[in-house]
C-alpha cells in the first residue's frame, strides 16, 4: 500500500485564491467524471481523503509532484488543472499507450476514450475461442450500450434474449440490463463497446460539465 503524505508535508504551490478555486473545482469535475470518490483518489495518490476535500474546495496548496499524482489518479494531466484555458479535446493515443484490462474469462479490453470526455467510453475486445465476458449476465452503470462485432461470431445474452451475431452486426441496450457475450466461433472474435451515459445538453468544455446521474459519496 502506498504511504499516505501527511498534510503538514505538502507544500502550497505559489497560486493566488482564485486560482485554487479554479483547480479544485476542475479536480472535483474530473474526478466525478471518472466517477471515483475522494477516498478512491486519494488512495491512488498517497494522501488523504480529507486532503482532497480541502483541495477541492480551495483550502490549501499542493506540490507539483502530488499534483501530478492526483492528476493522474483521475486521468488527466496536471496541466490540464493548472492551464488558464479547459482543453475541449484530448491529445492523439497512441495504440500502445491503451490501457488493457484482460480477464480469467478469456476477454481482452482496450480503452480507446478516455477523460475528461467519461460521456462516451468505447472498448475494442478480443474474445478468444470460448472466451466471455464472464460466468454470469451483468449490469452497470445507467447508460445506453452499443455491441458491434468486427470479427468472427459472438452470442450475446440480454435479459431474457439472445442473439448471435457475425461481423459488423450490432445490437443496442440499457447497460442496466443484465447482458453476456461469449465467442461461440471456432476463432478468435473482436467486437466494439460503445457506451453513451445519459448526459445534459451539449457543453463545448468537457470539463466543465458533469453528467447529473453522476453523484459521489
């Protein structure tokens, strides 16, 4: 487990208190855009959940290099919080930056979006032969999801339905719904997770706007 800093060691960066107001409310906006709790961050970047509560509400300073740790914990980048303009768009991401998440059931995910634009996430998955989503249906989120094969041939259960599908067939439903894929090709398959959170109306910043189903302890 990482080592929890002390507050009493974090030095307050030179910013005036406007500029903290700024950086804490943007820490908060990326932060419930990844939909991770002060407690959550905080244990990724060695501090305190009370730390990041002060943070974001304009209470003190931080170093650089914590900075740059709690930055990365809600995954942008620290001048991202400190630059006197949001970014509206996020820089190219390399194939082989792709976050990765495997799975014992035989699936692969990679990452293709990313914050601090968490309306749309979208997956590329490589299902090996018999591989799955998992053992059982699941549920997530409150969401609108779109399955998409690209290669090879998928059953995909929703509630009660099933449906097998082949390349560039697709299916749409709530990701609230319990739902379940497994490669029931001979070879290996890939399929696309294209996931739309129910969102308000379009901001231009996409920090500076976060999705009303999103609340946080």
């Amino acid at each position: 487990m990482r080592h929890v800093v002390p507050e009493p060691a974090i030095a307050a960066t030179d910013i005036d208190g406007a500029s903290r107001v700024m950086l804490g409310k943007r820490l908060r906006e990326a932060r419930e855009r990844a939909r991770l709790s002060t407690r959550d961050v905080a244990a990724r970047a060695g501090v305190s959940a009370g730390f990041i509560s002060q943070l974001e509400n304009g209470k003190c300073g931080v170093s650089v290099g914590v900075l740059k740790r709690i930055s990365a914990a809600v995954g942008i980048s620290a001048a991202d919080l400190l630059a006197d303009d949001a970014p509206v768009a996020r820089p190219v991401l390399r194939a082989h930056e792709r976050p990765i998440f495997s799975s014992d059931s035989g699936l692969q995910k990679l990452l293709l979006s990313r914050p601090p634009i968490r309306q749309l996430e979208v997956y590329e998955g490589t299902f090996e032969v018999g591989g799955s989503t998992g053992p059982e249906a699941y549920a997530h989120d409150d969401a609108q999801e779109l399955f998409y094969v690209l290669t090879g041939h998928v059953e995909i259960s929703i509630a009660s339905e099933t449906h097998v599908l082949g390349p560039r067939d697709s299916v749409e439903y709530l990701s609230s719904v319990p739902h379940r894929a497994v490669n029931i090709g001979a070879t290996m398959a890939q399929a696309l997770w294209i996931t739309s959170h129910f969102t308000p109306p379009l901001d231009t910043n996409p920090l500076s706007a976060l999705p009303a189903h999103q609340t946080k302890e």
